[in-house]
C-alpha cells in the first residue's frame, strides 16, 4: 500500500491506544476502583493515617520516602501532601481559599495524572512537591518569598506533569498526535500540562473569588513555571542562572528575579530523583527507564524508529542513568549549590548524586545485560537509584520534563 495509507493507519492505531488507555484511566472513576476524593481518607485504617500523619511531622526532611506515603494515604499522597502544605503556610487564610474547592481542584489533578505510567504519575508529581518545600526552606530563599510566590512554587510543581501521556514530545509529533499539532510541535507536552491546569483551576472555582487581573497573572505565572520543565530548554536556562552567580547580580527584592529562582528550583526538583538516597533514587531510576522501554515497545510494534534511550536491549538503566545525571542533574545542582550556599541540604544532595552516579558507572560494567539492570543488586555499600526521572534528557529523546 502507498506510504500515506500505512503512515495513517499507523496513526490511528496509535490514537486508537492512547485514546484506550485515557478511557481505562477515566474509567477507573466510573468502576469505583480507586478512591478519588481527599473525602475518602476516613474510610483508611486509623493506624495508616496516624503513621501518614507522623510522616508529615518530617515532611522537610530529605529522606523523606514518598512511596512510603503514598502507601499510607491510599494512594492520595498528592492531594494529602499539598493540603498539609498549603496549611503549614498559611496560604487557605492568606489567600482565603474555599476548602471545598481546594479539595475539588487538588483531587481533579492528582485524578488527571495516569497511575499506569511507570514514572509520570502522581506520586513523581508528589515527590516534585516535596522536594520544592525543601527548596523553598532554604535560607537564601525562605525569608524572601512571599505568600504567591510560595503559593505558585507548590501548585506548578503539584500540576507540573498532569495527564502526561507516557510517551516523549517526539513520538507525539511523528504520531501526529492532536496536542502536537495544537501546540505546533514546541513544548507540547509542557503546554498541555499547563493549560489542564487552568481548566481545572476554572472548573474548580478556586480563584473564582480573587480580582481577575490577580487570578489571571496566577495562570500566566503557572505557565512560565511548567514550561520551564521542558528539558529542551535546560542550555537556556543553566547559561542565564551560571551567567548570574557570576556576576553576583541576583536581587530577590525583584518580582521577576525570585519568579526566575522558582523556575530553577521547578527544574531542580524535576530531576532530583539521583540526589535522593539510593534506596529511592534507583525506584526512580527503573520506573522512568521502563516508561522509556514501553514507548519504544509501541514504536517497535507501530514500525516507528526506536527513540533515544527507548531500547531496552541497547539502553540499560545503568547507562542511561549515568548520562542523564552527567549532563543534565550535575551542571544543574553545581550552579543551585553556587546558590543555596552555604547550604546543608545542598551538600547532602551533591553528596548523595555523587555515591549514586559512581554506583551506576559500576553496575555498567558488571550487570552487561539489561535484564539484570531491573533485578534487586545487592552490592558491597548498602545505598538505590539514581533516578533522574528524565533519564536522558540529553539525547533530546525526553524533551518532555525530565523526571
């Protein structure tokens, strides 16, 4: 058949499933299969929910196992988690938010993350959020911000990555995906996340009370903030924040200075996974590694070429684990520690990416097959991933955020 037959067919097979797997994941709401509201926390074990709760007590800490918490809300640990958040800052009075609307608008998002995705689902959205709240601690930071900013800081790392797909920029423009065309093949990915967000924001009412020039100003500044995710972008962004600390010329007294902080902080926390403990660096590492594996499994089977870091017999996790934190997670946290300094968080994340990138270069030599990336190593220093969820963007092959 000519090529334009079998290229469409390919499309609309490739429709046909991803359009399969929203409906599955729509549906999950109309089975009654997972419990969708913050509401739904009464029905959990009271012992689960004291133990959730003294997780909270430690919610800064940088050990912080989000998995753990996730386990112990039943699968709520995003929507548990921003509104703990949002109360430890005051910000339902600052701002003076509508529980029940809050609620609304923090159940629709974590409900708009796919839970089949490997990686980009609701807990990495979770994880991104405790890590900003780390971020936004920090003592060059902490005493600057100011209730928006802190405000915009959670809610685009909570909504960052919402109804990601699974699949990078590339496979959606060769697939001539809808969202590739609506957004002209730039940032599309970035730019969906975003303007779900504020049709969620808008449905939910919960700016609804706010002077519409504030509550507009919120929408643009939360898509300033998500579109700094796209890994693409990461030159610019890494050059323009080296290019400051070297001329010492950051003024935080400045609206637009502090905006431009909370998307590096956005980016830090987006790819933070390899600065975690190994224990829960290398989950990470696997997960974003096999949501890579699967796209290039639809490829193989659409008669697609195998994107960067998709193959799973010529892309171990080891190796791709190594370059994402070579060249995207190391300049990045080299330049925030230039910032945060002195800073013992900082000092512990440099510690900890280093012991983890080491522990990878390892395991390149010594696991040869993938098969063994994904089993339990057990190995001579007790420490696991390395987990930058982008796992590479620097092959532009996840233009997407990386993890």
């Amino acid at each position: 058949p000519p090529q334009g037959e079998v290229e469409s067919c390919t499309r609309r097979k490739v429709k046909r499933l991803l359009s399969f797997q929203r409906y599955c994941h729509a549906s999950r709401l109309l089975r009654g299969l997972v419990p969708h509201t913050p509401g739904s926390l009464h029905l959990l074990d009271d012992d689960y929910l004291g133990q959730a709760g003294h997780m909270l007590s430690k919610v800064s800490a940088w050990n912080f196992d989000i998995f753990l918490f996730d386990r112990l809300t039943n699968g709520n640990s995003l929507v548990t988690l921003m509104c703990h958040l949002f109360n430890v800052y005051g910000l339902i009075h600052h701002f003076q938010l509508d529980m029940v609307k809050l609620h609304r608008f923090l159940g629709m998002v974590q409900e708009d993350y796919h839970s089949q995705n490997p990686y980009h689902n609701a807990v990495h959205a979770a994880d991104v959020t405790q890590a900003m709240y780390c971020y936004l601690k920090e003592p060059k930071l902490a005493g600057q911000l100011s209730p928006l900013d802190v405000f915009l800081g959670l809610m685009a790392a909570a909504a960052h990555d919402v109804d990601h797909p699974g699949v990078n920029q590339p496979f959606l423009i060769k697939t001539r995906h809808h969202l590739a065309s609506l957004y002209q093949n730039t940032s599309v990915l970035e730019s969906h996340h975003w303007r779900s967000t504020v049709g969620m924001l808008r449905e939910s009412g919960l700016l609804s009370h706010l002077p519409a020039d504030m509550s507009q100003d919120i929408e643009q500044q939360l898509g300033s903030l998500i579109l700094a995710t796209d890994i693409s972008r990461q030159n610019e962004f890494l050059l323009t924040f080296r290019e400051h600390l070297d001329n010492q010329d950051l003024d935080l007294q400045l609206a637009s200075h502090r905006h431009f902080i909370l998307q590096i902080a956005l980016k830090c926390a987006d790819v933070c996974n390899p600065c975690r403990v190994w224990e829960l660096s290398r989950q990470w590492s696997e997960r974003v590694c096999e949501e890579f594996y699967r796209q290039g499994d639809l490829e193989k089977k659409f008669d697609l070429e195998i994107s960067p870091l998709c193959n799973q017999q010529a892309d171990t996790v080891p190796a791709i684990q190594t370059g994402f934190i070579s060249y995207i997670v190391e300049p990045l946290f080299e330049e925030w520690q230039r910032f945060t300094e002195p800073s013992l968080l900082s000092q512990t994340m440099m510690g900890h990416l280093h012991k983890n990138k080491a522990r990878w270069s390892r395991l390149r030599f010594t696991h040869p097959t993938s098969e063994s990336q994904m089993q339990p190593h057990v190995e001579e220093d007790p420490e696991p991933e390395g987990g930058g969820g982008g796992g590479g963007g620097g092959g532009g092959g996840h233009e997407e955020d990386v993890p």
